[in-house]
C-alpha cells in the first residue's frame, strides 16, 4: 500500500502541473484602486535602471505639482507601450499630447487615456531613411514644425538638404516638407579619428530652431560635437524655405543646444529672438536677432561666462550644450538654474542659492502664468523634488518629492 | 567494454548452466532446438543466452556465428526465450515433438528504453551511461534523445524540456534563439566539440533527434574533457555511434509545409577495425504560420495604407496577418572514416562535414519591423581527425586527441530595397524611395585542437588525473559588396581575430568505499583579440589621401578553480555539491558582430562567475516500479555579465557586460515508471538574476531604485510534465502503440522592472500552457515506426519575446526506419 502512495504522490505532482495555467496568464494587478487611471493635472517623466541594462520610462502624475506627497514609479506611474530610450529623445510633449518617432519612419501622436498610453494617429514616412526621425521641433499655429533627421548632400546645388515637416497634429497629415539648404562648409570637418569628412558624409546638428514673421532661424553646427567658434544661424522664408542667409557670429563662440526636443532659443515679448552660444571654455552667451530683422544684432552680445557652464548638470547627452532655456516674462529667461535678465544682461538669481537642492536639466521647463516656473531639485542626499519658483516673489517652494533612486526627469508637463 | 560485460555475462550463464545442469541426473535428450540470432542489421549475437522458460537448467549461448543448439527431453508446447545485453528480450512458443529438431532464428531489437526500464530489464548500453553520469560527482542532467526518436523535433525543443534549460525563440523552424543553463549563455559541444566551431547550419535548432543518442547537461562544474571556457553549465550532445552496423532514417511532414529527412548509419569490419559513419538531415520549412492581434497582451499587427483623403500613409491595426518571407531550409552531410577497436588505436577517424542553410527573415525586434527581403546564407566546410586511445604509451594513460579546421561563410543580404507590413506591401518607404541594398559577406577561418590526456593513479580507478588543453583560433574577413566604391570594398575585408587557450588540469578521487567521488580542477583562460581598424582618408570621389590601418590588440588572462562533490548516503539516496570560478570569454559573434542583426563590441570583456551548486537525487525501485527524484539549487555571483541587449533601432542588439548580476535559483525533477508501459515526468525550474548595480550615477550618491530587484525581460518561472503510455504486442507480435502526452508551462514575466510602472499599464509576455499529443505505431520489434503529432493542440499565443509570436497548433507525421 506504501508503495502505491508513493506512486500517487509523483503522479499527482505531475497532473497539478497544467491547472497551474488557470490563473498564471497575465500578472496579477491587484485589487488595488489604479489611481494612475484618473485623468491628472500635471504629468512628471522619469526614467529608472541604467543604459547598460535597462532602462525604463515611467509617467506619474498628480492633481498638484506643490502638495506635499510622495510620488514613486513603484507599482505605480504609467508604463509607455513599447517605447525604448530612443522615443523619448525623438518625441516632443506639446499640450498634453506625446509625439515621437517610431522606427524613424512613422510619428505617433499618444495621449494618457485611463492609464494608459493611447494612440491618437499616425504618420508613415513615403521612404526610409529617418525621414520622420524627429530633431527640432517648434508649434506654431501650423503645427508641429520638426527638421528631419535625414541629411542629404545636393551634389547639383553643393548643398546639405535637410527637410523641414509641418505637421497638422489635429488631421495627423504632412503639410509640407520642403528641404532646408544648408551652404557645404568652406572649411574642412573632421571625423573623431582625425580625418577629413566627405561632404556627403557632414552631419548636421541643428541646436536652435524658431519660427517668426515668416522667417525661420536654424541655429546649427557641422557634425556632432563643433570645434568651430563660430555661431552659425541660418535664415529663410517661411514655409517656403527659400532666400536662405547664413548668418555668423565670432564674439561668443558656436551655437549651444542639443539636436533634440530641448529649446536653447526664446522670442521676448518685442519678437527679439535670442539664442545661446558656447565657447571653447565651455562658458555660455547669448545673441539676439532683432524683430523684424535677419542679421545677429551687432550691439548686442551677452557674455554668460560668470555663471560657467549652465549646463553642467546636464543629463541629456553630451552633445555641444544639452541644455534647455525658456523665456518668461519682461526679459527674464531661465537658463540652466539662473534667472537671467537678457535685456539688461544681468543675472537675477540662482535658483541653487536657495539651498533647496541642485536644479536638474531636463527636456523640457514647465511654466505658468509667465511668472511660475518649475523645476526639478535633487539635494545632497540623493532626494528628489518638484520646485516651483516665484519670478514675481522671487521665492523658491518645494512640492511634490520623487522617489529617490531614480535616474533623472525628462519633463514635467500639464496633461489638460 | 560492452562486448566484454556481453561474454563476461554470457561466460557466467554458461557457467551457471552447465554447473547446474552437470549436477542433474542424466536424461535423455533427443529433441533439439537450434537456429540463428542475430541483430536487425545481420550482425551474429555472439553470446546471446536462449533458455526454456520455468526451465532452469535447459539453455544455450549463441557461438561467434550466432548459433545455437538446445537439447532437451522436453516435448510438446514450450516457450523459449532470448535475451543479449543491449537488445530486447525476445519469446516465441514452440511445439516439440519427441526425436525431432526445430529451427527457429531470432532478430533481436536494441533496447533503447528510458533509463527505469533498463534498470529494470538490466540492459542497454546507452542507459548504462545515463545511470554513471547521473550518479558522478558532477550535476547533470542527461536526455536519452532516442525516446524522442519519434518526433518530428529538433534540439532545442528537446532541451527546453529538461530542468534549468532556458530556449528562447523568436519564431518557427531555424528562428534565432537564446540557450542559457541556470541563467547563464551555456557552452554547446557536439561530441565533445565546442559547437561554435559549426556553422549556422548545425545549430540546435536545426539538428534532428534521430542523429542523437543523448544529451548531457551540465550544470555548474563542467567536466575538464569540455575544455573550453564553459561556465556554470554546458551541453554536449553526442551523436549515434555504434561499433557495429545501424541505420536510422526517417522522414517527417507537416503544418508549414515543413519537411525533415534525416539518415545516420554506420558499418564495421570486424577483422579489421575498419568504419564508416555518415550522417546527413535536410529541413525545410515556409514558417508561414497565422500572427494574431491580441488585445488582451497588447500585440497589434499593423499594416500600412493610404488615406485617401489626405494622401497621408497611416498605420492602421488589422486581426492578423500570415507570415510571408520567413522559409528556412539547411543541409548537413558528414561522413567519417577511420577504424576502431585496432592495436595501435581504441579510435581514429578522419572526418568531413559539410552544412549549409538559408534562411529568410520575417521580423526584426519587434512585431511591425515587418522585412520582405532580407535572407541570410550560411555554408561551412570542416574536416576532422580524432585519435584515442587507453594506455597510451605507458600504462593507465588515455589520450583523446582531435583537431578541426572549419570554414565557415555568411552572406546577409536585402534584396527588397523596401520596409514591407504584414500584408506584403511597401510600408515605410511606400513612396517608392528606395532604402540602401545591404550585401555583406563574412568568413571565417577556424582551428581549434584538443590534447586531453587521463591518468589512472592507481589501479582500482580510484583516482585519476586529467590533462586537458585547447586552443582556438578564428580569423575573419567581412566584405561589404553593396559598397560601389573600390576602396571602401576592399576595406571592409579587414580581418579580426580571436585566439582561445585553455589549459585545465582535473584530479578525480573515489574515496569511502566509493561512497564520495571528488573532482578538483584548475583552469586558465587566455583569449586574445585583434581588431584591424581603418584609419585611411577618403576624398569626396572616394579615393584614399591619407592615413593608415591599424589594428587594436586585447589579452585577458585568467586562472581559475573549482571542486565537485558527490556523497552516496545510501544506494537510492546521495547528495552532490559544487563550488567554481569561472570565466565565459566573449563569442566571435559578440566582439565582431554578424552582420545581420548583432552589432560588434570590441570593447566586450570576459564575463567572471563564482558559482556554487547543491542537490540531491534519489532512486528507488518498487518491484517493477521505479521512482527518481532529483533536485538542485544555484547560486552565481557574476561580474561583468554578458547579456544581449536589443538597441535604440530596435532592430539591432548588442552584447554587453553588466556590472554586476547575481543569479539563484532551484529547480525540481521527479520520475516514475512501470516496466516500459508507462512513464509520468514532471519537473518545475525557477531562477531569478538580480541586478548588482547600486548607483544610480558616478557619484555613488544614489542607490537605484532597481538594485536589488529581479532583471526584467527574461522567464523566471517554467516547467514541463510528460506522460507516455505504451503497451507491446498490442495489435500484433512485435509491434508497439504508444502515445505520449507533452506540456510545457512558462510562467508570465514582465518586460520591464516589477516593480515599477502602475500594474495595469504594464507591458509582459504571458504564461502560456502548450500541450502536445504523440501517437506512435511501431512494428518489426520497432524496426518500422509511423507517428502522428498535434503540437500546441489548444493552439495557444506562445511568446518567448515580447509580441514575436511563435507557431501555433501543427500536426505533424513522422515515418522512421530504425536498424538499431
């Protein structure tokens, strides 16, 4: 009788093995309310692992950026579908809607929608090639306005072609894409073993993009990381694309800026369109092009090299400056963690001299009622903390705290 | 060994017999019983035993010839019967009358039953050294393959059945995979041979059961004989080899319109040693089996389409979509000549095998990478010596001495010129751009020699010493023929190379009456790269100006150690134990990149583990019912992990090392079987890796939320169970039916860190249950064999990657000739 027990016993094992199945498909996601699955205010992006492993993206939210709570991707925040590193680099946030480059040929508009990432339309490129692969990108009243990541060299014209598309984000439908004609450099670039590139070969790296009075400006360099001192902006109509001018500055060095999403550009309220530069000590400055005018304005250069490299902190590439600086109101930009006054060149206040913790770099700056800016601090011990300053009062608060043990914060953005 | 255990066993019964019968009173004896046995490929079964059933003192052993000649006094309905070590045993009822002589000849059948069965019948070759290995100082796992004879089944699927294998496939026949032993990227031999140096066109997903006898896996400590850099686990799949004639060969159809020949035979003469193996397999198949939508993992098949309104080309979602560009076919043929069992040598054969596949490829990373036009080529040519031989100029002394030369060669090229959806149509560059042609050619160039030398330090066997060193060298020239210009052409057929030596010295001590078996070893690893890079200047025409090619050089040197343990508690109960560091040097495809989807990374460093392992096993029989438990557990502590990792094009993937993974894990496995007419399997296996790194940055400020948390994106969970029911003699003398049930369970893992992300927005491959049913009809004493398979009957999604769905319910026919 023992024996047969014995038999019985395996043989059971072996029979219970297939009801496993029954309740072991999909993970269990608990019984517990998925607060992620109410429509928030505000959306925080953060990113958790290592390139070397992974790395993943992660979007909380919250009804208020300033309460004092704790927010943690843990068993929380919003897992995007699919999207790798690469979507978030070649993805722009514009009024609640996310649109990034899926395998270089396709835009995907998405939106948070009960918790999820949804689809809200698509584009597919007419050829390969990155042709959708997006750069810089601005909105206007047209829409999205991105510069293609797709170089070609026009052996017919000698000149570097990259497309300019005009997206209607409400039909998801090119309007246009009419090539950018960027001058061959008349010197020589070389590649990083030291050698003379092909000038089909010359990457080009736009760094600052704007869109005004019919004009558009394209602050660029040759290859990936510039060793020129000079900042090149190239000028054209717009949309048509046409009466290029290459515009060059020698007083502060070349153009600063990531190819990506980030702005190291900004219009005032006079439509005076600034842009940063960087020089060989990797200190910044900023340059001006009047309203109504497409030459860099002669009597105006802003020499930044008492505040360093604001860009320091950066934690977006490694490319000629990854920072990102916005404009806010009576001539006062946010550059890196500094409120600058760019009219009177003159620094108001270094958000870091609070004490509240280091200002980080991130993709984007959220700000409100051109006087409240928010931004990302991270202390000493390795905590982090949405900050929001006070232009008006000059005054700094900390709001909501991030679980610390992340890797960074891309952006911080307003869902409705 | 086996023809000596065979007299010794014959000589015995003899013995036995004429003592007994010698002891009798003297009767008469005018009724004989006389004839032939012989095996089913005519070979004479010297010292087979015939006896009278219940009559114990009335029997024969077949001459050299495989004659016999019973006499007895007995008349009228008797049974006789007929055994010989590795074969069937055999009755026939037979009518004696008194004063007349019967001839009857017998065939007998090889025995190639699962290892219970033998135990009970006492028999098979095979078996035999499935029992010794299990029972030896190292933790492995060993399949007997002829039970999957068969089935329509390559490797792989045969080996994710077995505890800690983990086979992960991206789709149907000949689809890319990944192999780990208890989490790590295992080392495949073939008889004894780092499988690395085959070409594609012998890889485990594409060689069929038939020319297999079995498979060892090796888990932890991998025995000094496999000397290459193996660690915490290797496979070494040895192939049919049969002193004396056998043919295996069968063919299989079925859904995908997917074919598999395979033939493996041999033949020996006797007088002189001489022999002649060949094997060869052909598969073939359309992979065109149904991709589905499914909501519920968030897999959406798209297509691409015009809008008509807008002119606007859109992805739009469709329900599924049948597979159109991903046919597979390859080719082996190998013979080997050569003589065994001769004065000057136990073994020595020359050898040459010849593969080749080509391959179509459907997807890249993911499930809307959609390609039309891409294939792969592979060919490779590689001839053998091996020479071996037991006291090797001194007494004691065993060489086993081999060396390959192999030239292998990869094409990779997309002739579409165009990204494609699942409904065939240009997708992405729909506009009719062209995208650039890719045509690369890879060669590889390859030696690799082994010397292992054992010796016996005493004369009981009870320890020995093991001498084993192995050097690797593959030279390879890439070309890019879609490259116009003349000089960039030539450039790209730069050469890397990578040079192994591995040197391992194994004391082996049989201690406690042989209760405890010790294997102490030491290793070092010694891998040498060298890249050649192209620093030359081209001008705008593409002519070279300037600069030069250089070539960048690495050494890595490492000693290494480890001990192997197995204590006999009793003789059904032991325990074993083992504690390594080890070394896993990079693959050539790893550093070098393969030019379709696996991107070069020179700056790839060995991978180090410390591995500790500890399990029991325990036997147990019950009359003719048999019960074996085996069950294990590991830990590995692994700096600078090599693990693939899928890049920002998701298309590409690179291999990189990761500071720091820690992996454990258990696995469980229990057996039972009556006779050989049923056999229940079951087992369940769980390892989990553990990300090492702390910080977050350089700064170490930061410990990253994910230190410590499980690595996402690989199963963590699976097991399998099996049933087979047979019975013999059931619709006639000498035939068999059987059937066989199969189920293989994953448990569901996420794509990303557990922890993290809100559950419903998280994105997994699921568990998925495939079951699996096999009848099998043989006849001939299992001479003729025909099966009929429904694989994934239930037709579930099965997912080994995120969203690449693999086949779904198949049946298959499979008809075997086995002249074993």
């Amino acid at each position: 009788m023992k024996k047969l027990n014995v038999a019985g016993m395996v043989l059971a094992t072996a029979f219970v093995m297939p009801f496993i199945q029954s309740c072991s498909k999909t993970p269990d996601t608990g019984t517990k309310p998925d607060d992620t699955k109410q429509t928030k205010e505000y959306a925080i992006f953060v990113t958790v692992g290592n390139s070397s492993s992974s790395e993943n993206y992660y979007t909380l939210t919250t009804a208020d950026l300033m309460k004092d709570t704790l927010l943690s991707p843990v068993n929380s925040g919003i897992e995007p579908d699919n999207i790798t590193s690469w979507a978030y680099i070649y993805s722009v946030f514009y009024q609640g809607s996310f649109y990034y480059t899926q395998d270089g040929n396709i835009i995907s508009k998405q939106k948070i929608v009960g918790g999820k990432y949804k689809e809200l339309g698509n584009i597919v490129a007419s050829a390969g090639s990155w042709q959708l692969g997006m750069m810089k990108t601005f909105f206007n009243n047209n829409g999205l306005n991105f510069l293609s990541w797709e170089v070609k060299y026009n052996q017919a014209e000698d000149v570097i072609e990259k497309n300019l598309y005009i997206i209607d984000t409400a039909a998801m439908t090119v309007k246009s894409n009419n090539p950018v004609k960027f001058p061959v450099p008349a010197f020589t670039i070389y590649d990083n073993n030291g050698n003379p590139m092909a000038k089909k070969d010359i990457p080009l790296t736009p760094s600052s993009f704007s869109i005004r009075d019919n004009k558009a400006f394209i602050g660029f360099y040759y290859d990936w990381i510039t060793k020129i001192d000079t900042a090149y902006m190239l000028v054209c109509d717009y949309p048509a694309l046409t009466n290029v001018k290459l515009l060059k500055d020698t007083r502060l060095g070349h153009v600063s800026g990531a190819w990506y999403a980030s702005s190291s550009s900004f219009t005032d309220e006079n439509g005076d369109y600034y842009f940063s530069t960087i020089n060989k000590n990797k200190t910044y400055g900023l340059l001006r092009i009047k309203s109504g005018t497409t030459e860099i304005d002669p009597g105006y250069a802003y020499d930044l090299k008492e505040v360093g490299n604001i860009a320091g902190a950066a934690s977006w590439g490694d490319y000629a400056g990854s920072d990102h600086h916005v404009y806010i109101k009576s001539g006062l930009a946010f550059m890196g963690s500094y409120m600058i006054d760019v009219r009177n060149k003159k620094v108001i206040k270094d958000l870091n001299s609070f004490g509240l913790g280091k200002v980080q770099m991130t993709m984007d700056t959220y700000t409100e009622n051109s006087n409240e800016v928010y931004v990302v601090l991270k202390t000493d011990d390795a905590r982090w903390f949405v900050g929001k300053y006070d232009v008006a009062a000059n005054t700094l608060k900390r709001g909501v705290e991030i679980h610390s043990g992340i890797k960074g914060i891309s952006r911080i953005g307003r869902l409705r | 060994m086996r023809r000596i255990f065979t007299l010794l066993l014959s000589g015995f019964f003899l013995l036995v017999t004429d003592l007994a019968m010698a002891q009798q009173p003297a009767t008469k004896k005018d009724n004989h019983i006389y004839g032939e046995i012989k095996s089913k490929l005519g070979e004479a079964l010297s010292g087979a035993s015939v006896k009278i059933s219940n009559e114990q003192y009335v029997g024969a052993i077949a001459d050299s010839t495989g004659n016999y000649d019973i006499s007895t006094s007995l008349a009228g309905k008797v049974t006789v019967i007929v055994s010989s070590v590795g074969y069937r045993p055999q009755t026939r009822d037979v009518y004696l009358k008194a004063g007349h002589s019967i001839h009857i000849d017998f065939t007998l059948t090889e025995d190639n039953r699962q290892l219970n069965e033998v135990i009970v019948a006492g028999t098979g070759n095979n078996q035999y050294k499935v029992k010794q290995l299990k029972e030896s100082g190292f933790n492995v796992n060993v399949i007997d393959v002829n039970e999957y004879g068969n089935i329509s089944t390559d490797i792989n699927q045969v080996l994710k059945r077995t505890t800690g294998v983990l086979v992960r496939e991206s789709g149907g026949v000949g689809s890319d995979f990944t192999f780990q032993v208890n989490g790590l990227a295992a080392k495949i031999y073939i008889d004894d041979i780092p499988m690395d140096q085959y070409g594609s066109s012998m890889t485990l997903n594409n060689i069929p059961v038939n020319l297999i006898d079995r498979i060892e896996v090796y888990k932890g400590v991998v025995p000094a004989h496999l000397g290459s850099d193996a660690m915490g686990g290797a496979v070494n799949i040895i192939t049919k080899q049969k002193t004396r004639k056998f043919l295996d060969a069968s063919y299989s159809y079925g859904s995908f319109n997917t074919h598999q020949v395979a033939l493996t035979g041999g033949i020996r003469d006797r007088k002189t040693g001489l022999k002649l193996r060949a094997s060869t397999y052909y598969n073939y198949s359309d992979n065109n089996y149904m991709m589905y939508s499914d909501s519920m993992y968030n897999v959406d098949l798209r297509i691409v389409k015009r809008d008509e309104a807008t002119g606007t080309y859109r992805q739009v979602s469709i329900d599924k979509a049948r597979r159109f560009y991903d046919t597979y076919r390859s080719a082996m043929g190998e013979v080997e000549v050569g003589y065994e069992k001769v004065k000057w040598a136990d073994w020595f054969t020359i050898g040459l095998t010849y593969g080749e596949n080509k391959k179509q490829h459907q997807l890249g990373s993911t499930v809307n990478a959609v390609m039309g036009g891409f294939w792969t080529e592979n060919k490779y040519l590689m001839p053998t010596i091996k020479y071996r031989k037991d006291n090797f100029i001194v007494p004691g002394l065993f060489a086993n001495l081999y060396a390959n030369y192999s030239n292998n060669k990869d094409v990779n090229r997309d002739t579409a010129l165009y990204r494609y959806d699942w409904i065939g149509h240009w997708a992405a560059n729909a506009g009719g751009d062209r995208i650039p042609e890719v045509f690369t050619k890879y060669f590889d160039n390859s030696y690799t020699a082994r010397a292992n030398f054992n010796y016996n330090l005493d004369k009981e066997n009870n320890h020995s010493l093991n001498l084993n060193y192995t050097f690797n060298t593959t030279r390879r020239k890439v070309y890019d023929e879609a490259e116009t210009n003349p000089y960039k052409k030539d450039l790209s057929g730069l050469p890397s190379k990578q040079g192994k030596h591995i040197i391992g010295l194994a004391w082996q001590g049989q201690w406690l009456k042989k209760r405890l078996i010790s294997v102490a070893s030491f290793k070092y690893y010694g891998m040498v790269t060298k890249a050649t890079m192209d620093g030359r200047v081209f001008d705008d025409f593409g002519k070279p100006v300037g600069g030069e090619i250089h070539t960048r050089k690495d050494f890595f040197g490492f000693p290494s150690g480890s001990l192997a343990l197995r204590y006999r508690i009793t003789p059904d109960w032991g325990v074993k134990g083992s504690v390594e560091r080890g070394y896993n040097l990079p693959e050539m495809t790893a550093l070098f990149g393969n030019g379709q989807f696996v991107v070069a990374n020179l700056d790839l460093k060995p991978e180090r583990s410390d591995n500790f392992n500890l399990g029991a096993y325990y036997n147990h029989f019950i009359g003719e019912h048999f019960i074996n438990l085996d069950a294990s557990a590991f830990y590995r502590n692994s700096k600078d992990y090599i693990a693939s990792q899928v890049l920002s094009d998701n298309i590409h993937s690179q291999s990189r090392n990761f500071p720091g993974v820690t992996l454990y894990g258990f696995e469980a496995e229990a057996r039972y079987g009556y006779k050989d007419m049923v056999s229940l399997s079951a087992n369940i296996s769980y390892d989990k890796a553990v990300d090492n790194w702390k910080y977050t940055d350089s700064t170490n400020s930061q410990v990253s939320l994910t230190y410590k948390e499980q690595l996402p994106n690989r199963p963590w969970m699976y097991g399998n169970a099996n049933l087979m029911l047979g019975k013999r003699d059931l619709v006639g003398k000498g035939t068999r039916v059987q059937l066989n049930y199969m189920y293989q369970y994953m448990h569901w893992f996420y794509l990303t860190w557990a922890k993290l992300g809100s559950p419903g927005s998280k994105n997994f491959v699921p568990g998925q249950t495939v079951h699996s049913l096999i009848l099998a009809y043989s006849w001939k004493q299992d001479v003729y064999n025909i099966s009929m398979e429904a694989r994934n009957l239930t037709d579930e999604r099965l997912y080994d990657n995120f969203r690449l769905q693999k086949p779904g319910r198949a049946f298959y026919v499979k008809l075997r000739v086995s002249l074993m």
